[in-house]
C-alpha cells in the first residue's frame, strides 16, 4: 500500500481557501484586517460573523470556493490514483477549513479518492 499526504491550500488546490471566502463579502471584505495577536483562528470567526451579519448563505460561499481551480498537474495526479486507487491510500492534512475541503474535493470529483482528512478546523 502507497500512502499519499497532501496538504490541501496552494497543494490540492491552486490557492488559499481561508483567503478565497473573503470574496463573498465584496467590498467589505477589505474591512476585515487580520490581527497577528489574536491569531488566524479568531480572524477565520471574524470573517465568518461577518458573512452572517450580511445575509451571506452557505450556497454563496460554495459558489465562491468552486472559482478555485486544482493545482496544475494535480487532476493527472489524482488520475493515476484512481487508475491504482486499490494501491494507494490518500489522506489531507490541512488547516484549512473542512467543510472548505469537502466542497472542493466534491467540485472536482474526488472525494471517493480520498480516504481521511485530518484538519484543525
């Protein structure tokens, strides 16, 4: 059995999924500034207290995560895992939000691929 890790922001996916979301606030997201000392953690709350406070759905914030495109080479890569999936375990280990990861894992069609993911958020 080959056992693949990948992290998934800037790996998985061609870009960073906690800055992504920012774009369902529009013009308000240039409001939210990131404050080292409360940590990232309480920022990503910021962000998404104020996606609730605007009306911001859950189908948005989908729509906005599916603008992300995989990392080149990765839909070849997870190809030939699915060509070998009986070979090979697949697991994420991320801090990127884990419902950001399930969307996009759904969106590309690989889900099936994946057999754990592993994530502080």
């Amino acid at each position: 059995m080959i056992l693949l890790v990948f992290d998934f922001d800037h790996t998985v996916v061609d870009g960073n999924t906690d800055v992504k979301i920012l774009d369902v606030l529009g013009d308000k997201k240039d409001d939210i500034k990131y404050d080292r000392s409360t940590g990232w953690t309480e920022h990503m709350r910021q962000i998404f207290v104020e996606c609730q406070k605007q009306g911001v759905t859950q189908a948005d914030m989908t729509l906005v995560l599916k603008e992300l495109e995989m990392t080149e080479g990765m839909r070849i890569l997870f190809q030939k895992i699915r060509d070998q999936k009986d070979k090979i375990k697949v697991v994420i280990a991320s801090d990127s939000n884990s419902w950001f990861i399930d969307v996009l894992l759904s969106h590309f069609v690989i889900q099936d691929l994946v057999d754990e993911v592993h994530t502080n958020c």
